[in-house]
C-alpha cells in the first residue's frame, strides 16, 4: 500500500485531474441528464479531508495556490469511493469455501472461523487484511459484521481509523442456534454493545451498528435488548439478514409464528427505520418491500453471494419500482460472497437483474455502488458524491487495465459502453488510486506497457 503522502502540497492541499464522474440525483427515478454530472476534463481539489472544489480544468487551475502539485490520470474516470454495505470482515479466511447453502455453510466455515476471533491478535492480521482489499479494490467505506467478541470489534476500529475511513461496524449478537463458544445472552449482548458504541460511535469517521446476526440466532429476549440499544442511541445503526432463502424463511415462520412474516420479527421489536440495513432480502413479499420504503429502511444487494449459496436471485427492478422505490445499496457480502471487486460485484448484479427480466445500465450501477449505496446509509450528505464539502474518498478507474479491456475500449462508442466493460470485465487490477480523506491511501503500481 503506498504511503498517503503523494501529490500533496503543503498544507495538505491535492489536486487530481481526469475524467470526473458522479451524481446529483438517482438515475433509478430522475432522468439521468438531469442527475449525471461528468467532466472530460476536471479537476478534484481536496483539502483538510474534504472536498474544496471540483470542475472543468480551465476553471480549477487557475485558482490552485502556486506550486500546487497536480496528479494527472490519463485513460481513467475519477469518482467517489465505492461503497460496500454488507460485508462479514472475519470470514475473509473462508472465501471460496466450496458448497452448502446458506445454513450449511454458516456451520461448517462461518462459525469455525470466527471463533477464531477470540485472539485479538489474530483480529488484528484479519482487518488489517480485509481493510487493504478494500482499498485495492476503491471501498473506501463498509458496513461490516464482526463476531460476537468485543475484541474483534475494538481490532477492527482501530486498523480502520488508522488509515483514516469511514466505516460501520459492530458486535454480533447471538444467543441461540450457534456454537457455544460464540453464543452471548441478551444481557451481555446489551452491555457490551453498548459500551462499544459509547466508545466508538461517532469517533472520527467511525459509526456504529447494532448487529442481531438474523433472527434464527437471537431470542425474544436478546431482540428486546436489542430494541432498547436502538431506543438509547437512534442516530446509531442496524445491521442484520433478511429473507435470504427459503429454508431461512420457513425456519423464521417455525420459532416466531406468532410474526406475520420474516421483516415482521425486527419491525415488532423496533428494528426498522432510517439507518437499517438489511442484507440479501432476496424472498421478501410485496408488503415487506412496501414497509421497508416507507421506513426508510434497505437493502444491501448481494449478488455474488446469492448466487454462490444459491440462495436465489434479488428482483433490483421490482425493489426500485416507482411507486415504493426501496433504498438498495451494492454488497460484496465476503465471504460467502466471491470477490472484493465492487466492479466484479455490479457485473453480477447486471446478470441477476437480466435473468429478472430487468435490464441494470451502467450509470445505474455506477450510482449503485457510490451515492446510490450512501443513500441507503443515509449519508449522502457526507460520502457517494463528488461535490464541495463532501469528505474527500475518491477513487481513480483505469479504463485499460489489462490488455484484454485495453483492446475491447478500442471499440467502446460512448462513456456509458466504457463503464459497462469495466464493470463486466474489470477487477482489482482497474483501481488505479484510492484516496481516503482526500490522502492517497492505495496507488497500484503500474502496469507493463502495451505490446
């Protein structure tokens, strides 16, 4: 990882010059030449962690302090970070763990490895891992699940506020259906997220969220506590699963009946509204969908990890229909999901979405996976967007990383043809920079020249 110290000038002021893309608006219900704002030729000028300015060249340049280093980038789009809104950090040893479907595989891999996380140590190695894939892979922000031990919570802030990010993340709370050695009680579930989030909400660019796993693995009891955390601290976040497969739905049916569906069991104990994020909702009926938008509530799209626990495929268009448009945000969901590539993870969405008779452009899912997925968090104010004032996470696209796409672009028509074949055939290999802060957090090194 470079040191975050190239192309700053004094006073900590950089500038980057390139294609700049991003969004004013959501090209889901607005028409997109009102909502897309590209650049050929701007500049991104960013200061004290923020974004101080950002336009065409001819009108920046001339206003930055003499002597002001300018990185340019040639072949690129400049854009916000990638946003991931569902993510498990410590299952990152278990990616590509071969077969299962969802319950399956939580025993066989999830839960063996994260009794492991009882070691702070091993914590530690963990995040510091899973943080540098993020940033080789332009995620400057995630929504993260960490275990059931305070330790794995505390090794995880701390890695990520080293390196200056905005993150969520929080303690899983269990105290049921799990191993012993990862099973909580609604007391010490209550006490212990709290004091996290006393400690860690709102600390820097550090936020907290209340994490029930999903309700098979908690108890009436432990969801009260759970609603009283929620109740104490309502500027705090809610993580959690929903409606992932049917197995998973009937199970729910079996230990709440008294529910009138899945979304039915966090909505009776006060866990729906502005700042939950429910993961992969791929089942969810017309009356939850309805709910959730009204709410304020949504979804994290999971499309890698749907498909490899072959869970089912999440109806996109159905979720974003006009009448109750449901906040949708882009989810890696490692490790059942297969790649830290948000690129890799909006191309599988696209296929998702095609086998739903649903046809996802590139300028959707680009909005998908920067504002789209911030206004799923209720940030949009602070990340997703390349504006003045916005905290300055920017990353850099390569659009001919590897010789393949760099033929393939010889062809591309237009803007939008070239963001397609990147999010069809790119990988990590297509992040050239990652600023986190407005500071160079990632710069991949170059590539071998062209034959």
């Amino acid at each position: 990882m470079a040191e975050p110290t190239a192309g700053m000038a004094s006073g900590g002021m950089t500038a980057i010059r390139g294609p700049v893309l991003t969004y004013t608006g959501d090209p889901f219900e607005e028409d997109l030449a009102e909502v897309l704002d590209f650049e050929p030729d701007g500049v991104v000028v960013m200061s004290g962690g923020r974004i101080a300015d950002c336009g065409p060249a001819r009108r920046v340049l001339p206003t930055l302090p003499p002597g002001t280093p300018v990185t340019q980038y040639k072949d690129c789009v400049i854009t916000a970070g990638f946003l991931d809104c569902h993510v498990h950090y410590p299952q990152t040893q278990i990616i590509a763990a071969h077969g299962e479907h969802l319950l399956d595989w939580l025993t066989r891999y999830a839960f063996v490895a994260e009794q492991q996380f009882a070691d702070p140590e091993h914590a530690h190695a963990v995040a510091r891992v899973f943080l540098r894939e993020c940033l080789r892979n332009g995620i400057t922000t995630c929504c993260v699940y960490c275990t059931v031990h305070p330790q794995s919570v505390d090794a995880f802030f701390e890695e990520a506020e080293k390196l200056g990010m905005r993150v969520i993340a929080g303690k899983v709370i269990m105290d049921r259906n799990a191993p012993a050695r990862l099973l909580d009680t609604a007391q010490k579930a209550y006490e212990q997220s709290k004091a996290l989030l006393h400690k860690w909400h709102g600390r820097g660019r550090l936020l907290y969220a209340i994490t029930p796993r999903f309700a098979p693995t908690s108890t009436p009891g432990q969801l009260e506590a759970a609603r009283a955390l929620r109740r104490e601290h309502p500027d705090a976040f809610v993580q959690t699963h929903v409606s992932e497969n049917q197995g998973e739905v009937a199970w729910v049916k079996e230990l709440f009946p008294e529910r009138r569906g899945y979304l039915d069991v966090y909505d009776h104990y006060g866990l729906v509204g502005p700042r939950t994020i429910l993961g992969h909702g791929v089942h969810l009926a017309e009356e939850e969908l309805q709910r959730i938008h009204d709410a304020g509530a949504a979804v994290a799209h999971c499309p890698t990890s749907n498909e490899f626990l072959g869970s089912g495929l999440f109806d996109l268009g159905n979720a974003k229909q006009a009448s109750r448009p449901v906040r949708v945000g882009c989810a890696t969901d490692l490790g059942a999901g297969t790649t830290f590539s948000i690129l890799a993870t909006l191309g599988r969405a696209y296929e998702t979405a095609q086998l739903k008779d649903f046809t996802l452009t590139a300028y959707q899912a680009y909005y998908l996976a920067t504002r789209g997925t911030a206004q799923a968090l209720h940030l949009e104010d602070k990340i997703g967007s390349i504006a003045p004032g916005m905290e300055a996470d920017v990353i850099v696209i390569d659009l001919k990383s590897t010789p393949i796409i760099r033929f393939r672009m010889k062809y591309a028509r237009d803007l939008e043809e070239a963001l397609f074949i990147q999010m069809m055939m790119g990988d990590d290999r297509a992040v050239r920079a990652t600023y986190v802060g407005g500071k160079l957090a990632y710069s991949r090194p170059e590539l071998p020249a062209e034959e």
